[in-house]
C-alpha cells in the first residue's frame, strides 16, 4: 500500500520547511535566550522518556553505608557545588549562566530517585553542560555520589560542611588514574619550582556568592 500522494506532499514541505529553517539562522543558539514553551516541552520529554526507559536493570545497593555516603561527600564538594550548589549557597556564577539551569540539589524537596541519578552522573545529558562523569569515575564512586545526594537535602550548611571535612576528598576510585581538570590547570600556570613573574602584581579578586574569590586575572 502506497503513501497518498498528498501526504507526501506534505511531509515534503516540512522537510524542505525545517531544512530552510536550520540554514536561515533564525534559530538563536545563545544560553541566555530561553527555549519556546514548545521547544522546551519537546526536550524535556526527550530526556525524560529517555532516561526512563533505561533505569531498569540498574540494581541500587545500600545506600546508607556510612563509607559510600562518606566517598560521595568528597567528590560533590569538589565536582558539582559549581553548578548544583550546596546548603547555604544560593547561587554562584555557574549556575546563574547555565540554560537550563541546573537542579539546585542541596533544596530539592525530594531527592532524586537512586537508579536515575546514577545514571545521569554517569552517562550526563546532551547539550545541558551535564558532563558524563561514568568517562572518568568507576561505579562505586558514582553510587557514593548518589548516597550523599539522599542525605544531602536534610544537611545544615555546618552539617554539610563537616560531611565533607569527614570525606576522603575527591576521588574517581578504581586507582585514582585520571587526574583532575583543576589539576592540570595547576601545572601549566605554576610549574613546580617555578618563581613568581618578576614584577607580577596581585590578581583581580572577587568574593562569590559561596564566599570564596574569583580570579579574572587571567580573563582579560
């Protein structure tokens, strides 16, 4: 059985309509030119259908030992506080200039269900800045990460805090061998020995919103 000519037709047309459209660069790309309702509907239901459909098989362990809670405390403060904040932070500069913005998780009213955050730390999501952490970290770091984001709404900024001083710090287990970006950017700015720049002047500081300073310095 045949297609009806008009249908052809038609589905044509949206073709040729969408293609024109791409090339036309009336789409505007910018983070800070929101989605249509539309749009943001059709993403949104893409990622969520998506990650749904492949939490299944994935198998929760206890969630309540004090070492993955503990593991996981360490490599949230390091990794994810920039984008996701943390209890007591409301903002920060990350965060504000991410579209769609990330989850504030520290004041989720209710956590993450396990078996989709795991898979999300894991895998990350297309175009959202989630980055695909299972590319560097083993599981068992993934599933601490997961443990500490259960706790984690129910934690006073002090509470948090002590979490994370009580936490091995930053880790991507099996062997530790991926070194962190942070360190790498460390390196090639101050090799080790290195003296400062003659003449060097301090750099320009500002306080963020999580208390800590910002270095532009290297901005201009």
């Amino acid at each position: 059985m045949s297609f009806p000519r008009n249908l052809l037709i038609l589905l044509g047309l949206i073709l040729v309509t969408g293609v024109a459209y791409i090339y036309s660069g009336l789409f505007n790309p910018a983070a800070d030119a929101p989605h249509s309702r539309p749009v943001y509907w059709v993403l949104e239901n893409l990622r969520h259908r998506g990650i749904e459909t492949r939490v299944d098989n994935i198998k929760v362990p206890d969630l309540t030992a004090p070492g993955l809670i503990r593991a996981g405390a360490g490599n949230y403060d390091t990794m994810c506080t920039a984008c996701h904040l943390k209890p007591g932070v409301a903002d920060s500069e990350m965060h504000r200039g991410l579209y769609p913005q990330p989850p504030a998780l520290a004041t989720m009213a209710r956590p993450t269900k396990p078996a989709h955050a795991f898979w999300i730390i894991k895998h990350g999501i297309k175009a959202s800045a989630m980055p695909a952490w299972g590319q560097s970290m083993d599981d068992q770091a993934i599933w601490g990460m997961v443990a500490f984001l259960q706790q984690m709404p129910k934690l006073t900024s002090e509470a948090y805090h002590e979490a994370v001083e009580q936490s091995e710090g930053h880790s991507h287990g099996a062997g530790d061998a991926v070194m962190h970006m942070s360190d790498v950017t460390e390196q090639r700015e101050t090799p080790a020995g290195a003296p400062s720049p003659a003449g060097s002047t301090k750099p320009e500081t500002h306080d963020n919103t999580d208390g800590h300073q910002h270095d532009h310095a290297n901005e201009k």
